[in-house]
C-alpha cells in the first residue's frame, strides 16, 4: 500500500480562543500552507484582540504527554514553540524535542496588549536551553533587546549587532521583525553567520493581532515541506503581508491575520 505522503509541522504553543493567535491562527497558517498541524497547548488563555485577561499555564507532564502521543504516531516535518508560559515547560520541551528536525522559536515574552506570556525568571533558560536547539528565532524588536540586553536598537548596525549575539547563543539563523521599527516599510532581518537578508513589506496603518504567531508557522509549514530557510522567510512575509482580515473582526475593530482568506 501506498504510504501517506502528508507532511506534519507541530505547535507547541498557547491556546488564544480570539483565532487571532497562538494556537488557532498556527493551525489556520498550516493549513493555508497545505500542511497537517499537530498541536501541544501549553496555556489556556482568556483574550480579545485587544487585550489579555488572564493566563494559565499547563503543568509540564501535561504539556510533556501531548507531546509525547504524537512523537510516537506521527512523521513530523518541522516544529514551532510560541507562549510557553513559564520554565517547567521549555525544561520539559526541550527534553523530549528530536534532534534532527527544523525547530522554529518564536520568543514569546509578553503580548502587544503588554500582559506578560513568559515568566520573567524563564528568560535565562529560554537562552540557555532552548535557543541554541533552534533553527531560527523569530524576535520581534523588543524581544531582541530583552534576549540580546543590548537597547535601544535603532539603526540596522545595532539590529544586526544583537543579531549576532543571539547567534551567540546557538540558534543557526534569526530573523529580528521590523513591525516596531521606525519608517514607511517594515523590514525584517534574516541574520546569519554569513548573510544578512532583509524582508521587506509595506506597514499597514493599523495594528493588526497575531501576525508574528502567522509569521512563525508560516516559516514552520514551509521548512516542514523541505523549503530552504531564506526562501521560506520570504514566502512566510509574503503570506503575512496579504493575510489580514478584510473587515475588522468582533466588536474592537481590533484586524486580525486570516492567512485562509
Ligand atoms: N496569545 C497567545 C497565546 C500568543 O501566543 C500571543 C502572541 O504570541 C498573543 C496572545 C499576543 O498576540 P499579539 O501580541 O499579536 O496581540
């Protein structure tokens, strides 16, 4: 019999009940990418677009066997970790993780609302031990100057300087995302030891939820599918850049990515 040639990426992430985010937007990019999404939910979340009311955080061995279940069933192309919520779960995470298996971080510190989606006092070990099992890390501006400790970041020299710093730490590549920067375009940067690639779109006037959680499964799905990294950076910004929301989404206004549309 022919073996299902499906290609798996999995999530391991936080449940964000808006759609906008987390969970449900990584699961609604993969299957805009035409990739089967497996899930480990990390957190339950309450939320609108706007604003995060109130977390809560998995016990690790919870988080520990969803994973575990689906490493014994499935071929899984390529993972992503978005919220973690506190150390017990990167420890647990990055014990069971395989080697060998394109891991995309998205270092998720705290939302844009500023409602905190990382213990402060897991910071140290999402550097220490998850960052160097990375493929590619995917800090927003603000992320860059927490993980690197070198702030403000203004021009691209301090941006590509922080870069390499994460470098240091032992993820292969990042990719530091220009939506907090200052200008008509929003640049992102792919950083190597050998290359700077830049990625860029036109910024949208408004503020729009979930775009780094789409952003980082974009990239998840496509490496999944074999894709190298510099072309899944520019294939996932491309995706992004289109997918928002035709209309605002619930009673906010608050636009939303809807990579399906
Ligand atoms: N909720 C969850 C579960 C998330 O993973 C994130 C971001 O990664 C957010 C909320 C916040 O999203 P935003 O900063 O786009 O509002």
């Amino acid at each position: 019999m022919q073996r299902s040639q499906t290609v798996c990426a999995c999530t391991i992430a936080g449940s964000d009940p808006t759609g906008g985010a987390g969970i449900q937007a990584d699961l609604s990019t993969f299957a805009a990418m035409g990739v089967w999404g497996l899930s480990v939910i990390t957190a339950l979340t309450a939320q609108t677009p706007e604003r995060v009311d109130s977390t809560w955080v998995q016990p690790a061995p919870i988080v520990a066997t969803q994973l575990k279940v689906l490493l014994e069933e499935f071929h899984i192309g390529a993972f992503k970790t978005g919220m973690l919520g506190d150390g017990s779960v990167i420890d647990t995470i990055t014990d069971l993780l395989p080697e060998g298996v394109p891991l995309v971080v998205d270092p998720v510190l705290v939302s844009s609302s500023g409602h905190r989606l990382l213990a402060e006092e897991a910071i140290e070990l999402l550097k220490e031990r998850l960052l160097p099992r990375a493929t590619v890390i995917t800090p927003n501006l603000p992320e860059t100057e927490v993980l690197s400790g070198l702030s403000p970041l203004c021009s691209d020299d301090e941006v590509i300087r922080a870069g390499k710093v994460l470098l240091d730490l032992g993820a292969a590549a990042v990719i530091i995302k220009g939506g907090h920067r200052a200008g008509a375009r929003a640049t992102d940067l792919l950083i190597t030891a050998s290359t700077v690639i830049p990625l860029s779109s036109f910024r949208r006037p408004y503020p729009v939820h979930g775009t780094g959680c789409c952003f980082s499964a974009a990239l998840t799905a496509l490496l999944a599918r074999g894709y190298p990294l510099p072309t899944a950076a520019q294939e996932a910004k491309c995706l992004i850049s289109r997918a928002v929301s035709t209309e605002p989404v619930g009673r906010s206004g608050m636009r939303m990515v809807d990579p399906l549309q």
